[in-house]
C-alpha cells in the first residue's frame, strides 16, 4: 500500500540532540495514521528497517505520497541537505506533471518571508504556534479526500456566456471553506430582505419546500432557511465532501443535502430521485447564491428547474457584478486587479448580476422583480471592513496561482501572479484606512414561472 503523505523535517540540531522540529513530525504522523492515512515518518522507518534500507525507502515514499509537509522552525534546518532534497525532488515533481494532484504543505516557525525557499512560496503556509497540527491535519484530510482538491477537469469546455473555458473555481481549500463563512455572513442582509419580500407574497412562512441549488458547505442553507417552521429544504452541490460537511455541521430539522451537479446530462432522472427521496412534490421557493456564473449554460439550468416550481411559487437568484464596484480614494489598485482578474483563463463569469434579468425572463419566467442590495464600508469596524476584502478580493489571486502551477514556464502568467499579488496586499492595506471607501450592489432576481 503506498504513502499518502510524506513528513520532512530535520531530525538532530548541531549537537545531535532531536529537534522541536521532530516532535511536531511525530505529532502530525499520529494524528495523521489516527485518520487512516498511510503516512513516511522517517524516525519510525529508520527503527523498522534499518540504515541500509533508509534512503531507498525515502526514494520509495517520495514518489508515492500525494502530500509532502515541510516542518521547520529554523531557516538552518529547512535549507538542510536531506530536507532541502526532499523538498525540492517532490517540488520537481509537480512543476514536471510526474505528480498529478499534489501539494506541499508548509508549517512553519521563526522563518522569515524572505528566507523561505523559492519551492515554499506558492503553497498555503501554516504557521506553528499560530495553526494547530488539527488544522494541518484537517487541510490534508479535505485535499486528499477530496481528489487532491483539484477542480473536475472540463477545460476543454467553454462557457456560452464567457466564450472562455469553464470556471476552475473550486471550494475544496481551507481558505475557501473560511472565505464561504464570511460570505455567507457579508450576504445575509441581502438575503433575507429578498426572502422577507417573497414570504410576504406567499402569505405565509410555515411548511415551505425550498430548493438551494449550490449550498457549497450549507453556511447559507442553515442560516436563512431553519428559522421557517416546517420547513423541508433540498440543498444540493456536486462537491462530497462539501455535502458530508453540511450534514454533519450544518444540520436542522427538514435539511436534505445531496450529491447532485446541477449540470447532469440525466438531471431529471437523478434531481426528481432526490425530490422523491426528500418527499417534495414541488418547489415554494428556489434559491440560488452565486451559483449561475460558475456554469457553462446558467440559462438551461434555469429551464430545467422551472417545472419543479409550484405554481405560486418564487424563484430567487443572487449574483455579483465587479461592474457594480464603486471606490474613492483606492489610487487604480482594483481596476488593475480586474484587469488581471478578468482577462484570466477559467475565471468565473464575474459580470453575472447585470445578467440575471434578461436570463430570468428568457428563461420561462415572468413578474421578475429585481431586489438589488447596495452595501459599502460606512460605520463598519476594521475587521467587518478586512471581512469585505477577504470575501470580494483575496480570492482572486488563487486563479492566476492554479495558472501558473500549471504552466510555471509561461512568464506573463508569472508576472500577472506577481503583479496581482502585489496589488492585492496594496489593496488590503486600504481596506484598513478608515478614509479608503468602497461600494458595491449584491443583484437578487426574483420571479414567478410563466
């Protein structure tokens, strides 16, 4: 059975004494073999086979791990000969296309941004004293479990409404999964005036059947939908492990998540199965955040979904429009982000909300009412306003990083990863100043079935 993942680390300090470094190693490893992971801890190895078969079997785990974590609390041991080999023969690797799905994992302490090995830098890091061995543990478990967090490969699909290949936007990372909580909560106004509105028109908010197309992790699901009394919700996403996530944090009474891409070629075969399975004849309400501009064709998914609304029933759509932004005082640092941003291949199609009306009505739609929520900076504290940054902007750089870790020789892709980085952190320091403003609109369709 082959490894999972490798753990390198420098073993003695100069006097031959073990290293803090070792005991983290050996921390991870039995956190790591306790989740069932087959996991290289060479202090173990060594005991078990012996100097002589030592480096074959670290040429051996080397090629079969997945995962590589890199501990080092000394600059001095992460740039050590063994560990630097191991590090940058597993870094090879990757950039060669040998290891398919593949990362390394940083965590790091007393080390320099500036001193971190070139190898390191494009991989997210974790910070010993700050991250937890849980919180590495956690981030390994959803990448391997999760297909090595790649996004399902359709590249050679192309949006009709981009022109462009699909989206790559996955939410299987750990700064996603804390990006979609922040999201969820800088959303909710928006939100629940949108749903205030139809339940009004409904007259009633008791024994509601609702549909949440794209509930990613189910933050949003549980939150504006459990407070209804009676409720049965069917919330579907594609992603497993984001599905076992909100079943088994995001539970309430009348919650079905399930499996399902909204994209099947079976959709009616596999979604009324699921309906059956949630015992929902039809739909009251269909809900959807930030879900048509991942997909090829957002206007079939519509058609598809409108004869499961009741006849008195709502269909509620949020998108975002990078249009809508409004800023004094940002010196061109976001139009030079989305002029990145937006030029790059596999990008999400960001001019969405302006969309939602035309494609609600060309959709079999009617009486569509555009409940559009205008939000900005004033009378926010600094951490509500770095809660804003992180959900509207820090992402973006990830699109240029998968690019550039899939071609790392093409240099325009390098620099614009470069360049993005650097405006985003400007950008960031902006969002700290209280006299920096921002403004943007959170665009919500809302219509009946024709």
């Amino acid at each position: 059975m082959p490894y999972d993942i490798f753990i390198s680390f420098k073993n003695t300090d100069a006097n031959g004494a073990e290293t803090q470094d070792t005991a983290i190693a050996e921390e991870l490893f039995r956190c790591l073999t306790e989740q069932g992971f087959r996991t290289f801890f060479s202090k173990t190895i060594l005991l078990e086979q012996g100097a002589a078969a030592y480096k074959a079997a670290i040429e051996q785990a080397l090629d079969e791990a997945h995962v590589l974590i890199a501990v080092a609390t000394d600059v001095n041991y992460i740039n050590s000969d063994w560990v630097a080999y191991e590090r940058e023969s597993f870094h090879n690797d990757i950039l060669s296309g040998r290891k398919q799905n593949a990362c390394i994992v940083p965590y790091l302490q007393n080390i320099h941004n500036l001193d971190v090995p070139r190898s390191l830098r494009n991989y997210q890091t974790f910070q010993i004293g700050t991250h937890s061995v849980s919180d590495v543990v956690e981030f390994i478990k959803h990448f391997l479990r999760s297909g090595a967090a790649s996004v399902e490969e359709r590249e050679s699909e192309l949006s009709l409404v981009t022109g462009k290949h699909l989206s790559t936007y996955s939410a299987k990372t750990r700064e996603e999964f804390k990006r979609l909580h922040i999201q969820a909560d800088n959303t909710r106004a928006a939100d629940l005036n949108a749903l205030d509105y139809v339940t009004q028109q409904l007259g009633r908010t008791e024994g509601l059947r609702i549909l949440d197309m794209g509930c990613a992790y189910g933050f949003v699901t549980k939150d504006r939908f459990s407070r209804y009394e009676g409720v049965s919700v069917l919330a579907v996403d594609r992603g497993e492990e984001l599905i076992g996530f909100a079943r088994e944090h995001n539970a309430f009474d009348g919650a079905h998540y399930e499996v399902f891409d909204l994209e099947s070629e079976d959709f009616d075969e596999e979604f009324e199965a699921l309906m059956e399975k949630a015992q929902i004849e039809q739909f009251d309400i269909i809900f959807a955040s930030l879900v048509l501009h991942h997909l090829k064709n957002p206007q079939k998914l519509l058609r598809r979904v409108r004869k499961y609304l009741s006849n008195t029933g709502f269909i509620v759509i949020r998108g975002s429009d990078d249009g809508s932004i409004i800023t004094y005082n940002d010196d061109g640092l976001i139009g030079k982000i989305l002029d990145i941003h937006l030029n790059a291949d596999g990008i999400s199609d960001r001019l969405n909300g302006r969309k939602i009306y035309s494609q609600l009505i060309n959709s079999g739609y009617k009486n569509v009412v555009m409940k559009n929520y205008i939000k900005d900076l004033s009378g926010l504290s600094l951490d509500e306003r770095n809660a804003v940054f992180i959900e509207r902007f820090s992402y973006r750089r990830n699109y240029l990083k998968k690019l550039v870790e899939k071609d790392p020789y093409d240099e325009k892709k390098r620099q614009d990863l470069k360049n993005i980085t650097f405006y985003l952190n400007e950008l960031e320091n902006k969002f700290d100043d209280e006299t920096f403003w921002y403004c943007e609109i959170d665009f919500i369709g809302i219509a009946r079935k024709r």
